[in-house]
C-alpha cells in the first residue's frame, strides 16, 4: 500500500476501449499476436464480500481466533505464576531459599518462552495450511466460471460491504493506495461475487458448522494476552 499503480490505469483502458488495440514491437522484437477484433471479457469479484459469505473461510477464521484465545489465556496462566513466585521471592531473606526460588523462577520463565514459541508456531503453521486450502477452492471456482463464462481476466479487489466500511478512513486509504489494481467502479454483470460464493459453498464446504466464537475472558490482574495474534485468517462478521 505504498502508491498507486500504473496498472489501474491500463484496467480502465481495457475496460472501456473496446477492441484490444496492438502497438507496434520495438526494432528487433518478435511478433505479437493476432490483434483480437471482439471486446475482453473483464470480471472481477469483492474478496470482502466473499470472506463474509464463504462458510469455509468463516470456519476456519473462527477456529483459528478460537485457539489464539486458548492460547492466550494458557500463557497468561503461567505468566501468572511466575509473578506469584516473583513476588514470594522479594519477600524471602534466607539467601538459600532466594537461591532456590531463582533457580524455580528462571526454569519457569524458560518454560513459558518455549511454550509461547510453540504456540506461535502451530498458529502460524495452522493458518497458513487454511490459507493454502481456501486459496486452491478460490483458484479452481474461478476457473471453472471462466471457462463456463469465457472470461479473458478476472480480478479479485477488496470493497466495503457495509456503509460504515465505506466511509471508514481505511477504506479510502485502500482505494487510493492500492498495491494492485483497484477498480473503483465494477459493474453488475461483470461482478461475480454471487456466483463466487454460491459454488464454493456448494462444492467446497466447510468441514463442518462454524463455530460459536469465544470471547477473551475478563482475566482482572492477569493483563493483556501474552501472545500476540498471528497467522492470515481473519473472522469478518458474516453478511446479511
């Protein structure tokens, strides 16, 4: 999200240019290919959109957010316990209880970084294997539509789905500091959102009904998570 790219500016060409128009190779280039005399066909489908009302996607979102919960509080746990043991050495004087009780604290300090490591890791490694599964459901459904529809380009491109998504600072950030092309109109009958989401639905469902989402307990002394969330998958709220 760094500038706005050239290429917007090349889809609104091809959009409403008509017939592909073929420029001249350079000296020494070879050929290009046969100039086209009917107009592309141009698709494109709101990934937001899709995100919302893609059951599988809201699954595993949902699960993933489910263990960074479980996570968390189980890493707050043993953060706890080390403050307890912290505490009860400050108040100790024997010098050889101090000793023991710093050898107690450093081994529980040790074990918490490893767990905390290990978490991450199956977080990280968990998301990324969803992220890999509905990637490929996304890729074989609009291949599918173009072969049935006989699409030259499909895109994929982020919208607001709510008004209040629309008139979000973030939003308009988006739009005007897209990392790709970023339509900023898409008509009806080129929008294939629906149909998006109706077949991959339909033929790639998700494992089984989307879970109820917990919510970070009221932890009182314990403070904020120890594990910071990671992984790709987010749980938008799904749409109306």
């Amino acid at each position: 999200m760094k500038r706005v790219y050239l290429c917007l500016a090349a889809v609104v060409g091809l959009a409403v240019g008509g017939s592909a128009v073929a420029q001249a190779p350079p000296a020494g280039a070879p050929a290009t290919a046969p100039t086209r005399t009917d107009s592309p066909r141009v698709a494109a489908f709101n990934v937001a959109m899709l995100m919302k009302s893609f059951n599988k996607w809201q699954y595993y979102a949902v699960v993933m957010e489910n263990a960074r919960i479980d996570a968390a509080i189980e890493l707050m746990r043993m953060r706890n316990e080390i403050v307890t043991m912290q505490e009860a050495l400050s108040k100790t004087t024997e010098v050889a209880k101090q000793n023991q009780m710093i050898d107690q604290i450093k081994e529980k300090q040790f074990s918490f970084e490893k767990q905390e490591r290990a978490y991450k890791e199956k977080l990280d490694a968990d998301a990324g294997k969803h992220l890999k599964e509905l990637f490929a459901d996304l890729n074989t459904v609009v291949k599918s539509v173009v072969e049935a529809n006989g699409y030259d380009i499909v895109f994929a491109y982020p919208e607001a789905t709510t008004k209040e998504e629309e008139e979000s600072q973030n939003y308009i950030d988006l739009k005007l500091r897209a990392t790709a092309a970023m339509p900023f109109f898409v008509s009806k009958r080129a929008d294939i959102t629906k149909v998006m989401v109706d077949t991959l639905n339909q033929y790639r469902p998700a494992p089984a009904a989307i879970p109820e989402k917990r919510k970070m307990p009221d932890m009182g002394s314990m403070g904020k998570p120890a594990v910071t969330p990671t992984g790709g998958l987010s749980a938008p709220a799904p749409g109306k």
